[in-house]
C-alpha cells in the first residue's frame, strides 16, 4: 500500500445561501411568468396576500431547484481578483479525474484527484442550452492519493484536500481572454488574480472538448447536454 | 493511451424538486424558531403580510439552503424495492474513487470510477452532527476509464456511465439489517430489491471507517464533520 501525502488542510462546504429568515409560500392557482416576477413588486400581490393569507401553509424554504437559480457564484473584489469560493462543494460535481504522483514522476502537474464542479446557475443553463453561459465559474479542487488498496480492489483512493483553482467565463470583463474564460489558482489563499493566458487558457484552447472545458472528461455534462 | 469501454448509457439528472410556482418573501425583523416554522400555519402571519405585503419584495426561490432541507430521497414501491433515484447528480458529491480494470485483473468489484453522493437532507443533518440520519440514502455511480492520458498528464479520467448502486439506512424499514443499512444494485434498472447481507453489507461492516461508509475515502464528509 503506498500512502502519499501532500499538505493538508480542511475547508468545509457548510455555506447557506439564504441567511435570512425566508418562507416559502405556495398561492394556488397564481400563475405568472418568470420575466414578470423577477421585475420585483407585483401590484396584484397585496389582494393575493390578503384573500390567502388566512389558508396558506409556511414552510421553510427546502427548495433545491436550480431552473430558476439566478444566484452569480463568481465574486471579484475591487482590485479585479477572484474571492475564493466557499460553498462549491454544494454546487453540481462534473467528474474527477485522478494524475497520481506515480503516473507522472512524482510531479503530476495538478495533484492528485480533480474534484471539479459547475455553479448551480451555470448548471441550470447548461441543461437548457448545452452552452457555458456568462458568468459560468468552475471549480477544481485537488486532493491527494491516500491509498491504492481498499476493500473494493486496486485503485487510487482520495486522501485530503490540497487546495483549488478556479475558471470564471464573463464576456465583459474578460472580454479580451480567449473565450472570455479566465484562471485563477488560489491554493489556500482567499482571493487571487487571473493567471497569464499562456499559464492556463492556452493549453484549454487546445485541448479541452468545448469551449475549453475539458468535458471530454466530465460525463454528467455529456449528459446533460444529451437530454 | 490505453481506451476502455463498458456499456454506455445516459441518465439524466435534471429533476426539479418544486415543479409548483413558489414565491420567497423574505420579511426583515421578523425571527421565529425552525420547530415553530414547523409546525404549519401561523396566528400571527396574516398581520405580517398585511403590513410587509406593499413592501416585501417578490422573487422566483433560489435558496438552495439545505439546512431546512426535510425531503426523504429514498423511495420504496409496495413490493419494498427501492425506486431508482433520478436526481442524485444534483446531490452532494463525497468523493469519486477509481478501481480500473488494467489494476484488477480486467475485473474489479465495481469498473471504474465510483461517484458517490449523499442526498442534501441527509447531507445536512450529517454537517451538523456527524452522523448518518436513518432516511440516509447515498448513490454510487460507476463510470468507465475513458483514457489514461490526457493534457494534465498520465492518470485515470472518467469515459461513460455504467450504471448505479445504492445504500439506505432506516432504523424501521432495515430494523434487522446491519446498522440498518441495506444495499441495492441497479444497473439500468427501475427499482432493486434489497441484496442479502453477505453481498454487501459484510464487507462495509468489516472496512468502512464510520457506520458502514467509507468515509475514509471521501473527504467531503470528514472535513465537513470537522468543523
């Protein structure tokens, strides 16, 4: 059993998304399109309110479903430099692809595992349109081999996490990026600015399956774009 | 560059969970304990939507807080077989181990990745005691070894889907099972009867690290314990 170590640290996906105390209330028989109610306050609502308030149910909110998702999940700060991340870990998985240290001289150029997952938003568009939308933010995050033996064979098994990269598409503020798509190495560290085009996109551009996303690797959004 | 092929097939996971119009009415100042939530409707909610309703803000939900999250995943028919999951793609991914076949002999327990995902109830409930609820369900999606080669260097990376299996825990239903946990292979089937105790269950008695899972390989379930 080889056991690899790499340096470890925790970084917990226990974020909410909604802090504030919300309810849920279903109206019955309300129908109205998602343009309308995203234009904010309604002037038939109060009559709504009113005729219903005496026989609608609260609940709190258990609602996961990402078609109406609107959330942006990519944050930049003033100087331009993406805020790490928090909650990715309770965003979709895409794959995990594995490059173990012993595959590649002891250097793989990303340890060891790739966890790489799509925001939900992004997600939800996906499924719609099988494109990368503006605003798409891809998250790896790597975690080291912590064995090739368990009881369910041979293999490489994850161990402990060792940071994340991030890749933001955003045709305004990266407009001059190749594809809009720009990468961001944060390791431990809670913001980072965009790498060199050569650092990362270049080598996208030229491999990855679709719009430099490697989703030759990730089956869930073959899938997804199969439906 | 070594191509390995299984049986292909897609299931899509683009299951909504509220397929009815919803509307979020955040209401400021207005705090109330989640049993209290609970428990239905309230006395004191029509005067709060009297008075908030010309101000409150009406939007399509976007929460995906799982902390109020109450949906049990795990569905029986009447015969007892667990209905197939469709929407576990959009859970919480744990960790992905590989067992390839060129490391087994061509025949490994389970070809070739393993994608696990809890279901974001229990996912909740584990954040916030470290524990598997009973309602626990947790998928294991196999997925072939597309290449061993790619631009990030020698390894393993995801090709197609294979198939799923899956695990339940419920403290009523599996009172005489193991941890009350039962195990369920599904393949491309609709539903599965639960395996026999000596199938699986053996074997995640004797080497999984807590309560039957293998929680030594899924990172995502210690860190978020840790905290």
């Amino acid at each position: 059993m080889t056991k690899l170590q790499g340096s470890v640290y925790y970084y917990g996906g226990c974020i909410k998304e909604a802090l504030e105390p919300v309810f849920v209330i279903p109206i019955l028989g309300f129908e109205m399109s998602e343009q309308k109610l995203l234009k904010g306050t309604l002037a038939s609502l109060p009559v709504f309110l009113l005729t219903g308030a005496l026989s609608v149910q609260v609940r709190p909110t258990i609602a996961a479903d990402y078609s109406h998702h609107s959330k942006e999940y990519a944050k930049f700060n003033k100087a331009g430099e993406l805020v790490r991340p928090t909650d990715y870990r309770e965003w979709i998985f895409v794959g995990a692809p594995v490059t173990p240290k012993d595959m590649n001289d002891g250097k793989p150029a990303f340890p060891e595992f790739h966890n790489v997952y799509i925001d939900p938003t992004s997600w939800a568009h996906y499924k719609k349109t099988g494109e990368f939308r503006s605003g798409t933010i891809i998250v790896k995050e790597l975690a080291s081999v912590g064995t090739k033996q368990s009881a369910s064979g041979n293999g490489y098994f994850p161990g402990e996490f060792l940071g994340i990269a991030a890749t933001v598409k955003d045709t305004k503020r990266f407009a001059d990026r190749p594809n809009n798509w720009a990468y961001f190495g944060f390791d431990d560290k809670p913001r980072a600015a965009a790498q060199p085009d050569d650092a990362c996109a270049a080598c996208h551009k030229a491999n990855a399956a679709q719009d430099m996303v490697f989703t030759q690797h990730y089956p869930v959004l073959r899938a997804a774009k199969s439906k």
